[in-house]
C-alpha cells in the first residue's frame, strides 16, 4: 500500500520524494512532464508517474490509493494544479501538506508585475531585446510585442514537443533556446550579451530556481528584470520544515550520516573530487563563512559557525537534515577542528581528507617539507623563534595581519636577520602572493591574516643533549649565578615539560631561567629578580640566547608573582627571608606546583623543612652537593672546592 503522495513539479518535490523512499516509505510521485520523470530514478519504494491529472483523476487515485499524507511540491506559479490538489484531498479526507519554495529577496531595480499578460503589456511600451525564461506554456503572451520575432529571445527545455509549439508560435532559430538547466549567473550573463538584451523575464523561482543567479546576470549585464509576481499568496512548509514534520507524522528513524571535509585552501580547483561528491549530496553544509562561500552549491542550505559546541548544538536541533557536511579548511587532520568536533559529535563520522596547506605551499616554493618542523601559531602560543633557533626548516600557520612583521622584529632583535622567511598569502586564490625575503626586510610588513610562512635558518643550533650550559655562556657580571654542575642537578629535578610554565625567583644573572626556557621552549618562564643590575643581565642573556618565551619581572617576591599565571614548576634561588610565603602563594596559584630550591646555609635548610611540613609537602628530597674544579699551581694541580649546596625538591603527596 503506498503511504505518501507527491506532486513533485520542483527540485524540492524531487528530494522530498528521494528522502520518503530512501526511509522505505511507499512514493508515489506525479511529475507533469517527461523531463519531471527523468529528474526522478524509480525504485522500490518509488513510482515515478508522468501526465497532467485533473481534478478527478487526482480524487480516484487518492480514494483508491488512501495515501497517508499527500505533499504538494508543485510550482507555485502553477496555481490552478495547487487548488485541483487542495481540493481533491479535501473530498477524499486525506491530509494536504504544502510544501512552497521560498520567494527570492525583493530586488530594488527590478520591475514586478502581477502576470504574464501584465509583462508583456509592459515591454510593449519598451525597446532592446528581451530575454524570456518563464518557459513555454505563457510564450503566447508574448506575441503580442510588437515585432516580437525579433526582439524576444526564448529560453525553455530541450523537448521536441517543446520546441515544435514554440516554433508554431513564431519563435524559430537563435530566438529559441532550447536548453536544459540549471543555469549559472555566468551562463545567464553569456546570453543577455550574446543577443545584447535590455530585458531579462522571469518568474520569482527563489533559490532552488536559479532566481538570484538570473538576477545577479541582469545587473550585470545593464539589463532591467521584469519579475512576474506569484499568483497566490499561500503559506506552507520549507523543505527541511517539511521533512522534519514528515518525520514526525511518520515515525521515521533520525538517521544523520556527518561527513567532516577538507577543502583544501579555499579554491574550488583545489578541492578533491571526494570532497565534491560529498559536499554536491549534502543537505546543509556547515562552517565558517568563508569555507561555506567557497563550497556550497547555489541553493544549498547553510549553517555558518566555526565553534563546535554551537554545530554539533545546530545538528542535534535539526534531524531533519540527514546528510551534512561540515567543511574545513585544509586537510581534516591538519590544524584542524575536526579533532574537538569528532570528541564532540559521539558517533560515526565520515572523514573526507584535503590538501594541507604545508603541502600546497612547499611544492609552490619548491621546497620539501619531510625534513621541515611543522608548527601552527594560529590561535595558539607557539614560540616560532625558539623552533628557528633550532631547526634548520620551520613551517608555520600564522593567522594574524601582523604575524610576519611580530616574527621578523624578534628574529632581528635576536641577530637573526638573516633567516629566509618564505610567505605564503591567500593561497589558491586568485589574489595569493608568494614572496621570499630576509626576516631583517620585514620588520614593517603589514600582511593578509591568511598567511603560512617557511623560515630558512642554516645557522640553526639544535638543544644540546646535556642540561647545563657552561659558565662562560653567560653574560655575568657582578650578580650571583647558579654554577654548571648545581644547575644540572637542580633542573633535573624540576622534571619540566616541553610546555611548562616556570617561575625562577631570586633568578640573579637568569642562568637558572634561561636553561629552563631552553628546556620548557614551548612553555613559559618568568625570572623574578629585585636588583637593578641582575635584571639589566637577564634582558642581556635573553637576547644572548634568544629565548623569546622568556619574561623578566622586575620586584621582590612574593609580591611581583602575584599577577602571573599559576606555575607548574618553580625553581627558588633567592627569597629575600620571604621563602615560606613564597612557598605558600606558588602552591595557592597550583597545589601542584614542583619546587626546587637552592640552600646555602642549614638555617635556610631547616626553614625549608618546616615550610614544607606545615604546608603538607611529604614528598621531599634533599641532596647535599660539593664541587671542586681544578687548579693549575705550576706543574700541578689543585681542587678548589665550592661551598657546598642542598638542593631542597618537593611537591605535594600524588602530585
């Protein structure tokens, strides 16, 4: 028994019908014409029925058929089969849904008239080529312009039974186009120019119907739209309003299938044929406005947001749309937000990879990028010096106007000049620029945010394996410094990270904090010191060494950490007679916080002790360190001891 009815004289009855039977619902669908039947591919579940019903006709099939819903998806220029339908299912008692295509935007410039009859009355009192495309049936309306064989150009379908009742009316050679749609703004603009045409005709088809792209082709051209106005003022359903109440009264599974999408820098020609199957198919296409501008098909649906909480929000409201594809730029597992989104949507996803951008830009500069460090500071932190500092070939994503000029300044200020920054702009575009140049030429640059760059440094100088500089590495004067071997011990015992966050207080010449900079590069560190003399070194040996990610706060603590982010290590090598509250503030900003210090005298030994048991710090460790270097007396040599150093470490218990 057939559950559904539908008169499907639109693109949209035409997917109304595919999604009631791709559900095994029971379809019959009523298409006017021939072409109406070739738009729609029987199946099981769908009857694909051509010819134009009556009044009558419709009543007995729905009295015989007893179809559940019947959806009229007819033209809505086609207002006598709207009220034939209407009333059928009034006399049968079978439930009437209307499913109407939204009207186009009221265009300003454009002249509106109520029907045909009233446009060609109207273009009788004009001159210039008309451009018809209301199709055959009203042609006749038409001949009433004077010299009509000249001057109307009539655009309808490629049928033989169509191009022979043109001709009977007079409509012959190139003043018939016979073609098939849909057509773009770009074929649209070819024909008004190829018969120079100062009017275009057209019925408000809305999106699905090519309206806009009729419209934008008018404007363009010079020529004047005659808009023929709807014939009924009637409400009814959208077609994703249509499909959710379908499945409602139907009960029909909500069944989504997510496809995630790489498309590469933007650019159609840089997309894959995958990512365009996918994306033709989809009933909504989500993301930032700039993806959806470069990958939705004209009078697809769209969602424009880059957050993923607010898509998969979006999804979860509309189970109506059952084929969604959410694009991203790139490739998926690039720097992508696909990784939160899959976190997020909580089942499965259809992956649809891209072209990276570090892929695309490397062949265009012809460089390999196998041996290149990849990194993004898009969004993110990212210390792209440090990288420079110690790779030989760094990519970068960066994403801001000012990013190459801010990366060029730092490169210079740390004598740096001369790395090859290779910049990358609005790749695939039409307006993408590609340039290479010294960092120290670009300190005033002022670029697209839409920007990757390759720097090439040949004097970079990977980490060394050991922890501890020399001595002599150091710009010192007079301040105090943490000498090489209690350096390397205590740093061992911090335990940092890659991305660490550190604080090194009482930091003297920076000796302590520029190791751990080195070490936690992708991390933070801020070096506490009081003396005027000691802050003046540590800004000498940040440009020494060139650790960007290192800030110097100049004050006493615990009063200069107090703004700071919480720490997650802290190395104390001075307090100043403040240390137990220092200690109390770093574990007050993260109960988790490692602490390593420094302890000359037992006096500050014992005060450490008590500190770390009042505060509940069980897991403690000291080591008692003595060094001694050699001394050339004359022919011999002689151990010159150092004092002896505890180095006092703890934590909180299962910190």
């Amino acid at each position: 028994m057939c559950s559904v009815f539908v008169f499907a004289g639109t693109t949209e009855g035409y997917e109304i019908s595919r999604f009631l039977a791709e559900h095994e619902i029971f379809v019959q669908a009523f298409v006017a014409t021939e072409y109406g039947a070739h738009s729609l591919k029987e199946s099981r579940y769908l009857k694909v029925f051509a010819g134009r019903l009556t009044q009558e006709e419709m009543e007995e099939r729905l009295t015989k058929e007893k179809p559940r819903i019947t959806v009229d998806a007819t033209h809505p220029y086609a207002a006598v089969v709207t009220e034939n339908i209407r009333r059928a299912c009034e006399k049968t008692q079978v439930p009437y849904v209307r499913l109407l295509r939204e009207q186009g935007e009221h265009q300003e410039n454009a002249v509106y008239v109520d029907s045909t009859e009233a446009a060609a009355a109207y273009l009788c009192h004009t001159e210039g080529a008309v451009l018809v495309t209301t199709g055959s049936k009203e042609l006749a309306a038409f001949t009433v312009i004077p010299d009509y064989k000249e001057r109307v150009f009539a655009r309808v379908l490629s049928l033989p039974k169509v191009a022979a009742s043109c001709s009977e009316l007079g409509f012959e050679g190139k003043h018939l186009i016979c073609m098939q749609g849909p057509f773009t703004r770009e074929m649209n603009e070819a024909m008004l120019r190829q018969y120079d045409c100062r009017y275009l005709v057209t019925k408000d088809t809305g999106k699905a119907g090519g309206f806009q792209e009729k419209i934008e082709a008018a404007f363009a051209c010079g020529a004047i739209p005659v808009i023929i106005g709807r014939p009924l003022c009637e409400e009814g359903l959208s077609l994703e309003e249509c499909r959710s109440f379908l499945q409602e009264e139907l009960d029909l599974p909500k069944k989504q299938k997510i496809s995630l999408v790489g498309i590469g820098m933007g650019s159609e020609k840089g997309m894959t044929i995958e990512a365009r199957e996918v994306l033709s198919r989809a009933q909504v296409i989500i993301g930032a406005s700039r993806m959806i501008e470069a990958a939705a098909l004209k009078g697809q649906e769209t969602f424009a947001e880059y957050r993923a909480e607010a898509i998969c929000d979006f999804i979860s409201r509309h189970p109506e749309y059952e084929r969604i594809a959410i694009v991203l730029s790139g490739d998926v597992g690039f720097y992508s937000g696909a990784r939160k989104l899959l976190s997020l949507l909580g089942q499965e996803v259809q992956i649809v990879c891209g072209i990276s951008s570090v892929a695309y830009f490397m062949s265009r500069i012809g460089l390999s990028w196998d041996d290149a460090r990849i990194v993004s500071a898009h969004g993110r932190d990212c210390n792209l010096v440090s990288w420079i500092c110690r790779e030989k070939k760094v990519f970068s994503i960066m994403g801001t106007r000012h990013g190459v000029r801010t990366l060029a300044g730092k490169l210079a200020e740390y004598g740096m000049g001369d790395v090859l920054l290779y910049v990358g702009e609005c790749l695939s575009y039409p307006e993408e620029k590609i340039f290479c140049a010294r960092a120290a030429e670009l300190t005033e640059y002022e670029g697209n945010p839409l920007s990757v760059i390759c720097a090439v440094n040949e004097a970079a100088r990977p980490l060394p394996g050991a922890f501890a500089l020399p001595d002599e590495a150091f710009v010192r004067g007079k301040a105090p410094m943490t000498k090489e071997e209690i350096r390397t011990i205590s740093i061992s015992k911090l335990r940092l990270l890659e991305d660490s966050v550190c604080y090194d207080i009482g930091a003297g010449t920076g000796s302590v904090a520029i190791e751990m900079a080195l070490r936690a590069h992708q991390g933070r560190v801020y070096a506490i010191e009081k003396k005027e003399e000691a802050v003046r070194l540590l800004y000498e040996n940040k440009k020494r060494f060139a650790v960007d990610n290192l800030c110097i706060i100049s004050g006493t603590a615990p009063d200069a950490m107090r703004e700071l982010e919480p720490p997650t290590h802290a190395f104390i090598g001075g307090s100043s007679g403040n240390l137990r509250e220092i200690m109390e503030l770093l574990l007050e900003k993260n109960a988790e916080v490692s602490i390593v210090m420094n302890c000359i005298t037992l006096e500050t030994v014992s005060e450490a002790l008590q500190a770390a048991k009042e505060l509940s710090l069980t897991n403690t460790e000291i080591v008692q360190i003595s060094a001694a270097h050699a001394k050339s007396v004359g022919r011999y040599h002689m151990m010159m001891g150092e004092n002896p150093i505890y180095i006092f470490a703890c934590h909180r218990s299962g910190a």
